[in-house]
C-alpha cells in the first residue's frame, strides 16, 4: 500500500500552542471527516503519512486553542509599603521616599513569554483583535518584545476574554481591541491588566525596604540579566558588560524567563532581563506620602517603565527606578507582565 505524505512543518509550534490538532478529510469539501493522527501516521520530523487511498481526498486541519492558557499568577498582599528611594547615598531625582497602599492582588510570576503572546494572539486575531503586533522573541520561553503599550493593552483584554472574564480596557464604552486610542481603565474589572507603577514596586520589592535591589544592596550576574559596569560601586559582579551566558550573535540576549532567583513573593526578574510597562502616565501622582492606590499622573504621554533590561547597567535595575517611553514606542529590551484583581 502506498502512503500519501503529508508536510506539516508548523507542527511542534502548533503542538506547544494548542491543545487538539484535529485532521479532517472529505471528498467534497463539505462533508468531513475526523482522521485520529497517532503515532504510525506523524512522523518524528512533523511529516503526516496516511494510505493513498481512492476516491481523491481533501484534507484540513482543525485547531483548539488551549483554553487552560494563563499566566501563573502570585498573591501580592495589600497594605502599606515604603515606595522610591530611602537608600542613604543613592540619587533617584523622581522617586522620593514615600509610604503608599495598595489593595491586594495577582502579579504574574514571569514575564510575559513569546509562548503566550503568540497563544492569546492567535485567539485575537480570530475574535477581533485585528491588529495585535507579532512581536519579536529570543525564543519560546524567552519575554516577547518589540510591542507597544497599546499592543499589551488589547492583548490583556484578549486574554481575560478568553478566559471569561471582563476586560479591563475600553474606549468609548466597548472593549478595546483595535487601534491606538486612548483607553479607560476599569479598575473593579476581573480581567487581566497591567499593573500599577505602585503595585508593580510594591510586588517587586517582596516585602524588602532600604535595600537598593530585592536581595540586598550589591548586584552581580548570578543575580539577573543586565550589562555589568564597574562604574557602579555596587555592581560587584565577576564579569561584565552583556551575561555572558546569554550573549549570542544576534540581539536581544534576554534569558528564559525564571532563569534567576526568584523574591519572596515568589516572582521572577524583577530586575533586569526586560524592562516593564506599567499602567501609569509618568508623573509625580504616585508618589504623593500617604496615597491609597495611586495609579499615576491625570495627563501625559509616556509610560512607566521599570526593571531595567538585558542592555542596561545596574543603576536601572534598583527597585527604586523609573524610566518612561512612548506608549507607541517598541524595543527588543521592552516587555511586560500582568496583574489581576483579587475580587472577582
């Protein structure tokens, strides 16, 4: 008997982003037909061999999004924390030393992955998110970058609507999935979002005050992905300039997400690796002494950025500072992760 072949190039990237692949004959492309695809017919190279069988056949493939798809989120407990820089010595001119409360919530534990970009992506695009950016990424389990903040937005609504939640974003009263308008935030939505620049600091801190990073006041490369640079006192690491481990031929050299240790909340690269954004116009509004839940200045333009990324040097990745770029603005060094309310 001979065997019809069958490329299926895409499919160890189909197999990691769904979760049935179901092949399909008919032979007048209106009746179909369910082929169970076992181990005999998918070859180890992602080749499909079926009998050639008469009559002609059609054959399609049918994919379900794996609807478990999300991201491993951390609870973040509310309260009042000390917020910007109290460390003697140090000079971080827009974050003065302040204590802030914020409610509760999710923080997801990692960035967000290619992996996942791609996944909710796929699901947009198929339910009216017209125009979600592909992005760039290192690798599968690596921060998808090179997306704008308004790409992060809609793809956060994507995301709680996959998951039958309600979106956080809208703009004129609908939910917001195409285009570069302004949004208007819901605040006791379910959905996912991105954080606050308040709760992003008070997640990343883990409970850790005077301190210039989570885990003390020195930084090193066993410690996070960023550009060692001796012109920092505190940067002690062995070796410099780009890790070394991740320095490849081609840009960007970020790592697989989790690849250092985590802080007491239990979240990873916190500091270095990518950069994130925030909710927040940049401004001086989160940092007003006493402020419950501040989420950033009324009006502006650029957005809040914090962490540090894989290019830049240690003064960036202090728990205390702050950078902004245009909410249009993409960078192979920029990414983000997620937050969630605690109340449904």
């Amino acid at each position: 008997m001979s065997l019809l072949s069958l490329p299926l190039l895409a499919f160890p990237l189909l197999a990691q982003e769904f979760s049935t692949l179901t092949l399909q004959q008919s032979t007048n492309l209106q009746d179909w037909t369910n082929i169970e695809i076992t181990p005999d017919i998918l070859t180890a190279n992602g080749t499909l061999q079926l009998p050639n069988e008469t009559p002609e056949r059609f054959f399609r493939l049918e994919l379900s999004l794996n609807e478990s798809i999300t991201p491993s989120m951390v609870l973040i407990p509310g309260g009042s924390f000390a917020m910007g820089n109290s460390v003697s010595g140090d000079t971080i001119s827009d974050a003065p030393a302040v204590t802030v409360s914020v409610s509760e919530f999710f923080m997801a534990k990692h960035e967000v992955t290619a992996a996942l970009w791609r996944s909710v992506r796929t699901w947009g695009l198929a339910h009216g998110y017209s125009d979600l950016a592909a992005g760039g990424f290192k690798g599968a389990e690596h921060p998808i970058h090179s997306i704008t903040w308004y790409d992060m937005v809609k793809w956060c609504n994507a995301l709680s609507e996959m998951h039958g939640l309600t979106p956080v974003y809208s703009v004129n009263d609908a939910v917001m999935k195409t285009g570069t308008s302004e949004p208007t935030a819901e605040w006791s939505a379910n959905g996912y979002r991105l954080p606050t620049e308040a709760e992003w600091e008070k997640a990343a801190r883990g409970g850790v005050t005077n301190k210039r990073f989570v885990w003390g006041d020195v930084i090193m490369h066993y410690l996070a992905n960023y550009s060692s640079n001796a012109a920092q006192s505190y940067d002690v690491s062995p070796t410099r300039g780009t890790h070394p481990t991740y320095l490849t031929p081609f840009q960007p050299f970020s790592s697989p997400v989790g690849s250092f240790p985590a802080n007491s909340f239990g979240l990873f690269d916190m500091a270095g690796n990518s950069w994130e954004f925030c909710w927040d116009r940049y401004g001086a509004a989160s940092y007003e002494d006493g402020a419950s839940d501040p989420r950033g200045a009324e009006s502006g333009t650029g957005r809040v950025l914090r962490g540090g990324g894989w290019r830049d040097t240690s003064n960036t990745c202090r728990l205390a500072f702050r950078f902004s770029t245009s909410p249009t603005a993409t960078d192979n060094s920029v990414g983000f992760r997620v937050a969630r309310n605690v109340s449904p």
